[in-house]
C-alpha cells in the first residue's frame, strides 16, 4: 500500500498546507478589508494582480520564481544578503510560492464577505462608540465567518492540489519539497501504477470531502 | 471560394507520398533533432513533428496509442520492451547514438576538469535527473556510487524531472553544478558557456540510445526513411559535435 515516502510526502503536505493556510489569513484578510473598502487605483491594480494566479499557467510562475529567487535574480540576492540562502529546494520557498499561487482563493471568498457586509453595521457601531479596530474585530469578522472558513478551506486545498509550481522550484527533496502530487508524478513516470493509485484515489476522496463539507457548511450558515 | 478549395483536395492524393511523422524524442536529443531536421526534410520530402520528453513518460504514452511513428529513446531498455509487447516493429531497433554525462557550471573555472570539486563538497546543491525515470538520472547516481560520494552528497542533490529540467536548476543559479547531458550544453563541437567535467564512461553504465520504428509507422516510407538517416555520416558528424559517441 502506502510506502514511507509516500507517508512522508502526505505529512509534507499537509505541514506545507497548514503553514500556507495561516500565513495567507494573516495577510488575506487585512488586504481583502483594504481591497474591499478601498476605491483607489491603487486597489483596482492591486485586485488584478492578485488575481492573475488564476488564470496565468503554473509554469509562468514556477519559471519566474526560478529565475526571480536564483542566484543573479533580484529577489535571490536579496535573501542572500539577508543570510537566508537561495529560497528554491527549500520548504520556505515552497511556501513563498504557495501563498503567491493560492493568494486568489483566499483573496475572493473574504472580499466578498467583506462587502457584502455594507456600511450599516459599521455606522451602527461607530454610533455605538466603538473604536475601529474593535468593530473589525466583533462586528465585521464575526459576518463575515462564511468568508473566512470558505478562504481557509479553499487555500488549504489548493496547496494540496498544487502541482506545477512545486514541480519547477521544488527539487523533489524527500521530505524537504517532496509533496504528495509530485509523488504520485514520480510514480506514474515510473511506472508504478499502483502506488500511483492509492495516492491519486486518497486526493480525489480528500477533494471531494472538503467540497463537500463546504457546501454543507455555507447551506448551514446561509439558514442560520 | 469552393471551387480553389476542391482543387487542392484533388491534388492531395498526388502529394501522398509526402509522409508527416510524428516523433518522439528523448529531452537530451532535442537539441540535435533540431538540427537534423531541416536537412531530413529538404532531402526526403517529408516532415518531422517532434515531441521532446522524458521516455518513462513516451512509454506510458505509446502504451495508451500515442501517434508516435518513431521513438529515439534516452535508453536502450525501452524501445526493446516496446518491441517485446509488440508496439514496436521486430527488426527496426537499433543504437543511433551512446550519451555522454557531464558535470556542468554556468561559470568558467567552476568545474575542474577531472570533478574533484565533488569531494571538495563546498557548494550548495547538485542537480541530478530522477534516477527512477531518466537515464541520465540513472547514470549520475551509478558515477555518485562508484566516487563512494552517494551518501556525503545525498542532502545537497535536487532532482530534476528530466534532464531539461535539471539543465535548468543549473543554468538559472539555483544549483551550483547538475549532471547533465553532454549534448546540452554543446554546440558546434565546442562547450557553449561555464565549465565541465566530462565523466568517464567507466564510472556508469554506458548511455545506449536506442531507436525503433513503432507501430504507426509500419507502412510509413517516411518514418523507415528518418531511421536510415540517423544511420547516415552525416547525421552522425552532427551528432558528434554535440558530445554523442558510437
């Protein structure tokens, strides 16, 4: 059934998904607040920007990391001269990748959230005399809950789902960069198709349950 | 409008001897496929559609009816299992080429001239291919095995998918040297940039590329002709000057 690499590769994953997932709140929600009150340019570049993971092919990504994170790159000499090394092969550039490629599914899901919120329960709490930073907390959040477990969920899935970007800066370290989909590639390449198949099946099982339970979740909080 | 069109089908049967042959070439040959190409088509009339890629990943694919008319495998072990399982035509394999594997750096003076900077092991990363998948991969891990070098280096390796891909990992900076293909980093029978150790043939198992007609190509003139081609002089004198042996 599942060899030690492949355990490995499952544990990999789901630490590179759980990281990716945390980070990408922290920065999603108070970018997504900004995008979703701001009427600046500014925030108009800065949504399409975000955006652009979604329809831009992982190996424009992956190729550009290589060459932005690599030894004559700007963003390589930069982490050079910080101490921090070349970021490619390593589990923090996997992860500087990750949230770049799933930063969209974060991004959406609250933006909406946000506005949908409206001015109105703001005003109501600025009447009320809270300060900003306490209306975001217990007013706008708790709204919003719908947004941020659909983000949560949906970036957490598509790290899992990630493929193609991890192909291209990753390595294929065992236990470093390693991840479940590059796993299962090896395995089909070569040709141990059965391997293949226990791996494959667990992320199509595991794909469809988050949907799933998504689903249910969202039909829940839109009754309650 | 439809009168031109109908024209040119009557003529097609005429330009039927014309063959376009798709063909799948190992990631390493490419470049010299490349080359050879123009010459081919000039001469015999056909057209070449080349398919560059890993061969563990041809294989799978001709097993599922891939089009392929013609494999130039980075082995010799899988054009002989395709002609086993009857994929490929019986009398047709043969060893158009044996690759070289060499150490390579983007920068001059990087690399000496018989590897001792693997022992020195004061870089960072070393790229291989995958050994499971690439011949190339393959043999990188023999010669790493044969230094007694596989266990001191096993945390500084990235692999590559294929050899293009490892070739990459080195020529963007991420790797300090990668074991690639000497036909890659050739051009014009001189090294096109860095340095290179060039790993003697007794340190793996040779690189035997072989060839073989598959069956889509059985009643193709074409496809028989480009397998006689690669046979020719001069094919083999531009094979040459891309670091390939016979």
């Amino acid at each position: 059934m599942l060899s030690p690499d492949d355990w490995s590769a499952i544990r990999l994953t789901l630490e590179l998904a759980s990281v990716t997932t945390l980070l990408l709140l922290a920065i999603g929600i108070p970018l997504a607040w900004w995008l979703a009150r701001s009427r600046s340019w500014l925030a108009r570049i800065t949504a399409a920007l975000v955006t652009m993971p979604l329809v831009l092919p992982p190996t424009v990504i992956g190729f550009y990391l290589l060459i932005a994170f690599g030894a004559n790159g700007p963003f390589g000499q930069l982490t050079q001269v910080l101490g921090l090394g070349l970021l490619p092969f390593t589990f923090a550039g996997l992860v500087i990748a990750s949230i770049l490629y799933s930063l969209p599914f974060a991004i959406q899901p609250l933006q909406q959230a946000f506005r949908a919120i409206g001015a109105r329960p703001l005003e109501v709490a600025a009447t009320l005399r809270a300060s900003p930073l306490d209306t975001f907390v217990h007013v706008v959040l708790p709204l919003a809950r719908p947004g941020l477990i659909t983000a949560a969920v949906m970036s957490f899935a598509h790290t899992v789902g990630e493929f193609g970007v991890v192909l291209m800066i990753g390595g294929n370290i065992p236990q470093e960069t390693r991840v479940i989909s590059v796993q299962i590639y090896d395995h089909v390449e070569a040709l141990e198709y059965a391997q293949a198949h226990w791996l494959s099946a667990g992320m199509l099982v595991f794909s469809f349950a988050v949907l799933l339970a998504l689903n249910l979740l969202n039909r829940r909080e839109a009754a309650a | 409008m439809r009168l031109p069109a109908l024209l040119l089908f009557a003529f097609l049967p005429l330009a039927a001897h014309a063959d376009t042959i798709p063909v799948a070439v190992a990631a390493n040959f490419m470049p010299v496929m490349q080359k050879l190409a123009p010459g081919f088509e000039k001469q015999s009339g056909h057209t070449l559609q080349l398919s560059s890629g890993a061969t563990g990943k041809f294989y799978a694919q001709i097993r599922a009816g891939a089009p392929f008319m013609v494999l130039l495998a980075a082995d010799d072990t899988t054009p002989l299992k395709l002609e086993q399982e009857g994929l490929g035509i019986t009398g047709t394999r043969f060893n158009y080429a044996t690759g070289q594997l060499a150490l390579w750096s983007p920068l001059a003076g990087a690399v000496d001239k018989d590897g001792a900077v693997l022992k020195l092991a004061n870089f960072r990363k070393l790229a291989i291919a995958s050994p499971k998948a690439a011949p190339y991969g393959q043999a990188a891990m023999e010669t790493l095995q044969a230094l007694k070098l596989d266990a001191t280096l096993a945390p500084k390796l990235v692999q590559g998918e294929s050899i293009a891909q490892t070739y990459q990992f080195v020529a963007t900076g991420n790797a300090d040297f990668g074991f690639v293909a000497l036909s890659q980093i050739m051009e014009n029978g001189k090294l096109r940039a860095g340095s290179v150790w060039i790993v003697p043939a007794t340190l793996h198992h040779p690189i035997r590329q072989d060839a073989i007609l598959l069956k889509p190509g059985v009643n193709s003139a074409g496809a028989r002709a480009l397998l006689d081609y690669l046979k020719t002089p001069a094919a083999r004198a531009v094979m040459q000057q891309y670091g390939y042996r016979f």
